[in-house]
C-alpha cells in the first residue's frame, strides 16, 4: 500500500483515537516506520487531537492530585525509585532540580495544594497544645493528689493505732465490767488515813474464792527506797497481798494476792521489798 | 488552568517553573522522578479530565476515574513506547479504555446481561443518551463548531466509546463510511483548532 492511501484511508486517525484493531495498529507501526510523510501525518493528528483535549480541559479539583501522588507514594515508588533515579541524577544533576521522592512531592502538594491540611496542620497543632497544657495541669494535680493521699494514709495509720489502742482498752474495761457484775464480787473502799487524809483505793474481794482486786485512786509517791504493800486482815491479823509497783502504777484493776475470809484491807509503806508483818504507817484502810 | 481559585494561584506562582521536553519528560517518568510526574499531572490532569467528563457525564465519575488514570499511568509508564505514539495519545487512551470499562460494566449491570454486541451497544447508547445533550454540565462544546456528520464521529468514537464496527451498526451505514468520515472530521477538527 502506497503512503498517500495509507494516510487517506482514516487508519491514522483511529489509531490515534484508539479505535484500531491490533492487526491495524501494527500496520500503522509498519508504515510510519518506513514512511517519513506517514510518521509526519501521524505526529500531527496526535498533536491535534492533544490541543483539542486540551482547549476542552476542565481543571479537576485541586485536592485530587494529593490523593493521587499519596496512593502512588504509599507503595510504588521506593521499591522502584532508587535505583533507576540515579542514573538521571548524575546525568542532569547540574541543570535540573534534584530528583525527589514521590512522598515530598505529595507533601509539596497537599501543602501547595489544598488549604484545608494547612487549617487542619493549624488545627492540630492547637489542639496538641492545649493537649500538652492539660497534660501538665494533671500531672501537676496529680503530685499534689499523691501527697494528699500520702497524707491520708498517715492519719490512716495513726487513725487504726489509736483505733487498736481504744479497742485493747474497751476489751480491758469489757473484762473489768464482766469482773465487777461476778455476784459474789464485793467491793471495799479504803480512805485515806491521817498521814494522807485523800488517798484513796477500791479493793474488789470475791467473797467465795478469796480472789482479789486493787484499784489505785489516789496515793502519794512512794519515796526512795520504800515501797507500799498490800494488806488482807484476817482474824485480826494482817496477811500479806502482794506489792505495789515502785511506780505505784498498777493500770487499773488489778489481781492482787488471794486471801479469803479477809475482813478489812490496808495499804502500808514499807521499805522496798516489802515486809512480812507491817511496820510503817498505814496509808488507807477500809472493812469488808 | 483558568478556573483555579484565587488561594492556591500564589501558591502556584512560588513552584518552580520546569519545563520539559517531551524526550526529557519521559526520560525522568522512566527513572519515576516525582517532580516530572507532577508536572504530568499539572500539565495533563485537564484534558483528560475533561475527556472524561464528555465520556461519562458525571463529574465524581470523571474525578475517581481520573485517579485511576494517574495511578495506571505511573504504574504501568514502562510499558509506555515512544516509538509508537506521543506520551499524550498514550495517556488520554489510559483514560478513554477506563471509561470505557466503566461503562460498559455499569451497561452490564443494569440489565442488559446479553452479550450480543448489539444489544451492548445499544445499552451504551441507552446509558449515554446525554453524551449528545452535555451541555448541561456547562461544557464550552468545541465539537459543536463541527459539521453534524463530524460532530456525531467524534461523540460516537471518541467520547461515546464505540468501536468503529459498532458506530457503523449504530449509524446504518458501511464501515468504510464510518472510516472515511472519522478521517473527515479529524481533518476539519486540525483546521479548527489552527
């Protein structure tokens, strides 16, 4: 086939336009390879058709282009890029700008392209700010929440050892209640004598089983050396019931010595240790 | 280019201003340097927008197809081949076959499961009615200054997706006609744009 009906047959044309078979467009390929005026004719419908698209342009919206390089970027290009890109560095390095990475170019266009990543870049950063503001006011409140906590658990504590301390001290009274209600329980006031007209103790006698108890009211401290003893009268005579604590602290009621069928109780001073009949002077006393 | 708005012109003023050769192009689209796939993009994303909205006469369409273009542009530009036809005609028939899948997927879908070419192509024409009426959209219809004979070719072929054969059905006359007019109107299309 001759150039001039090749090219007045249309095959150009919907080569250009797609519209040709294979076996058409391999013909086309087999023509402009071996005719000059085929190729020329070729060249200019392209063009044709490229200038008549481009008079039709309509601009696409502007965010499309950063969606586009931000699909391509996720994944082709640094399989691909590094390698082949080099070549083209070295050879136009000096004369064009340096080759850049796909997802630069993305960046460049959501930054050049699209206001609304710089509102929402704006938008952001206000908010990791008033973020980080909040961030430190916690952090600040909760040091503060740590100490207070800190300092409740130290009330806590001290809250739970007088707690242990009343609860020892209740069970205490509880058992010296339970004591004191036993029928046979009889209690016995000792008053002061003329060397201390206000001293003063309760003696809690179990008439049955000759168990006895002292409470200390009021006695003046035992000086040096001497030391107050405890006395049962029986028959007239007096009978030795145990020691009070140099201290004269006996802690509330107070088991002293058994003596059964005693029908008074006296407390004596005596030098420390105690004696076997009393010699010094009698403090208090009271009868059963 | 001439409808961008006003906020991004600044913008576009301050990025540098390369241009390219179309050997330079494609030597940089081969080493898939970003910034020529950019400038593809800047260059090109108009016409075939445009091509594709005269296609599918649907602008959210036009713009998820579009992105399909650019994507299958970059994927596949090694297979591009500058011996058989400008970096444009390549691109833009990137495009069209899209479209025309589109299409042809969406005919498919609405019923016409009939795989007889007639019937498809009457299905695309039943779709595409208003692939003769988009004026509507606003379009400025170059192809309008065309004489009717020529204005049909290119609607049909080239924005309608059919292949010669089926215009030819379509149309009721010989293929040969279908040949020869498309050859008329693309000559009638070079003196219009000169």
């Amino acid at each position: 086939m001759d150039s001039k009906t090749f090219i007045e047959s249309g095959a150009l044309e919907a080569y250009v336009m797609g519209l040709a078979t294979e076996q058409e467009a391999k013909l086309v390929m087999e023509m402009a390879a071996q005719y000059a005026e085929v190729k020329t004719e070729l060249l200019a419908i392209e063009d044709a058709m490229r200038v008549f698209d481009g008079k039709n342009a309509v601009t696409p919206p502007v965010e499309l282009k950063a969606k586009i390089l931000a699909r391509i970027g996720s994944s082709e290009f640094r399989v691909s890029g590094s390698a082949s890109s080099s070549t083209v560095g070295n050879a136009e390095s000096e004369t064009q700008p340096k080759v850049r990475r796909l997802n630069d170019a993305a960046n460049a266009a959501v930054a050049k392209q699209s206001p609304f990543f710089k509102y929402a870049a704006a938008v952001a950063l206000l908010l990791l700010i008033v973020s980080a503001y909040y961030n430190y006011s916690l952090s600040n409140k909760l040091d503060e929440t740590t100490k207070q906590v800190a300092e409740i658990q130290a009330q806590n504590d001290q809250l739970n050892s007088t707690m242990a301390s009343a609860d020892s001290s209740v069970k205490k009274m509880i058992a010296e209640i339970m004591l004191l209600k036993t029928p046979a329980m009889k209690s016995v006031e000792l008053k002061g004598m003329e060397v201390a007209p206000e001293a003063k103790a309760m003696v809690y006698a179990n008439t049955q089983s000759g168990e006895v108890y002292l409470e200390l009211v009021n006695l003046p401290p035992a000086p040096d050396g001497m030391q107050y003893q405890f006395w049962g009268i029986v028959d007239g005579k007096p009978v030795d019931a145990g020691m009070i604590p140099l201290d004269g602290n006996l802690s509330g009621i107070h088991p002293m010595k058994t003596v059964t069928n005693s029908t008074a109780y006296a407390i004596s001073l005596e030098p420390k240790g105690g004696s076997q009949q009393p010699q010094g002077k009698i403090y208090v006393l009271g009868n059963v | 280019m001439a409808k961008k708005p006003a906020n991004s012109l600044f913008l576009y003023e301050l990025a540098p201003a390369i241009k390219y050769s179309e050997e330079q192009l494609t030597e940089r689209l081969r080493a898939q340097d970003a910034d020529a796939f950019s400038y593809l993009y800047d260059n090109y994303s108009g016409a075939l927008y445009g091509t594709l909205i005269r296609m599918v006469n649907d602008e959210e369409v036009a713009q998820d197809l579009l992105q399909e273009t650019f994507v299958k542009i970059w994927k596949s530009y090694s297979s591009y081949n500058a011996e058989k036809g400008r970096l444009y005609t390549w691109m833009v028939n990137i495009a069209r076959n899209l479209a025309i899948d589109h299409k042809r997927s969406r005919a498919f879908k609405s019923g016409e499961k009939n795989q007889d070419i007639d019937k498809s192509v009457s299905a695309i024409n039943r779709s595409q009615k208003t692939v003769f009426n988009i004026d509507r959209i606003g379009l400025k219809e170059l192809v309008q200054k065309l004489k009717p004979e020529s204005q049909e070719m290119i609607n049909l072929l080239y924005y309608g997706g059919y292949t010669q054969e089926e215009a030819a059905k379509e149309l009721g006359m010989p293929l040969g006609t279908v040949k020869t007019r498309t050859r008329t109107a693309l000559i009638e299309l070079r003196k219009l744009i000169d």
